[in-house]
C-alpha cells in the first residue's frame, strides 16, 4: 500500500489521516493489531520518530490502543468509526459543495448533476 505524501503540508498530519483513512474504510479493520511503528514509518518512507509521534495522536483520540508488549491496536469501537467516517463523508460533502457553489451552481442544480452520475 503506498502512502502518498506531499511536501506541502506537515508529515505528521498527513500520516494521522492516511491511518485514520485507513480505519475508516476497513483497510485496519476493527480491533486488528497495526504493524511496530518501524515498520510502518519503513512502509511509509518516514523517520519513525514522526510515526510515532502520530501514532500516539491517534491513541490520544482514541482511534487506537496500544497492549504493553503487544503493540497497538484499531479500536473495537464500531460507533466510534462509524462517526468518524460520517465526519469524513460531511467534510467531503462540504468541500464538493463549495466548490460546486463557486461554479454557480445551486444546491439543486447540484443533486441534478449527482443524480445524472448515478443513473
């Protein structure tokens, strides 16, 4: 799985959301242990400093847990990932929106054209 970073903003931030991504989507599934942070900051081509620094913003938020002498872990929490994926699809949603609305086109103009893509 490659990890796509961007010299334009912060590592760190960048790896927070591509694990949180990961969470979200089922690629970490729930309660499934994640790889050591040298392995991931191998996998990711970071210094494991960094991982490790987002790893714990992500344990500090809850997303992931760690097991002393067992790593860390996705949380078990399916409400939890279930609003977090929510919080994703509604900035998503609001970031299509606006872009939509700075080509003029209304809200219902816009459902025209997503329900012209569906069918």
């Amino acid at each position: 799985m490659a990890w796509e970073l961007d010299g334009k903003r912060s590592i760190y931030q960048q790896l927070i959301e591509i694990i949180r991504q990961r969470i979200i989507t089922g690629v970490y599934a729930p309660g499934a242990r994640l790889d050591s942070v040298r392995d991931l900051a191998n996998e990711a081509g970071v210094n494991p400093n960094t991982m490790q620094r987002a790893l714990a913003e992500l344990e500090n938020s809850g997303i992931i847990y760690s097991v002393r002498t067992s790593g860390r872990f996705v949380t078990d929490d399916q409400e939890m990932i279930r609003k977090l994926r929510e919080e994703e699809a509604q900035a998503e949603a609001a970031a299509f929106l606006g872009r939509m609305r700075s080509l003029g086109f209304t809200g219902d103009e816009v459902l025209e054209v997503l329900k012209k893509m569906e069918g």
